[in-house]
C-alpha cells in the first residue's frame, strides 16, 4: 500500500529556508486558509531577491537557501492570522520578517506555523496556494 498524498506550499527561498529552521513562523499571504496540521514546504524556482531577507539568512544556511524548485521540510499549520491595519501587521514582524512597507489592506493573513523540520530535497513542481504532493 502507498502512501497517501500530502500537501504542499511553495515559499520563495530565501524566506523558505527561515520557515523550515525556524527563524520565520508566519508566512503571508494574500489568502485566509483553513488548513490546520502538516505541510511540506516547497523551495519555489524563482528567488526573492531582496535583501532584506538574504540577511537573514545565517552562514551556515547559505547553501541551503540555494535550493529551488523542490520540497525542502515540512511544519504544522497551527492558525491562520488576519492583519487589517499596519499595526497589526507590524506587532508581529519578527515572525513573518517582512517590512511595514509590504502591507496592503484591506487584509493580510499570516498562516502560523510550528515544528519545523528539514527533509531531504526532492525536486517538484510548485504550484499556486496549497498543492497536492504525491509520494
């Protein structure tokens, strides 16, 4: 018998590789989710290139943070946050590591994640907002 499929979220690195260590434990979206337990985390092809975040990055996760275009751990979904007002939005900026600047109403939502873990990588195609994963 297989496995079962599991779920996904892609994540620019290098904001994917801080997920998975640890270091970032809200992502932002766009989007409320329900979802609530384990996703694997995907390394999308295409970097973020602001600085902001590279310096974040500590030296020993450089090459880490290189890997694209493949899942790279997994976390638990714990809660999903909604940010309304640049307040808000800021209380919580050492968790989700983006600038006030990136806030955008009416509404951001952070998805609040716990129990990074790393795997081994394994090259797969992202995709927009959660996706299925096959074994």
């Amino acid at each position: 018998m297989s496995a079962p499929p599991e779920v996904a979220l892609s994540i620019k690195q290098p904001w994917a590789t801080l997920v998975v260590h640890g270091l970032k434990t809200i992502e932002i979206r766009r989007w409320p989710t329900l979802r609530r337990g384990r996703v694997l985390i995907h390394a999308g092809k295409v970097p973020d290139d602001r600085l902001s975040g590279w310096a974040r990055v500590p030296t020993e996760l450089e090459s880490f943070a290189r890997l694209r275009g493949g899942i790279v751990g997994a976390v638990e979904v714990a809660d999903c946050l909604t940010y309304r007002t640049l307040e808000e939005f800021t209380r919580d900026q050492g968790a989700h590591c983006n600038e006030p600047e990136w806030f955008e109403p009416p509404a951001l939502y952070g998805f609040q994640m716990g129990k990074p873990e790393t795997v081994a990588f394994r090259p797969y195609a992202g995709w927009f907002k959660f996706f299925t994963v096959e074994p």
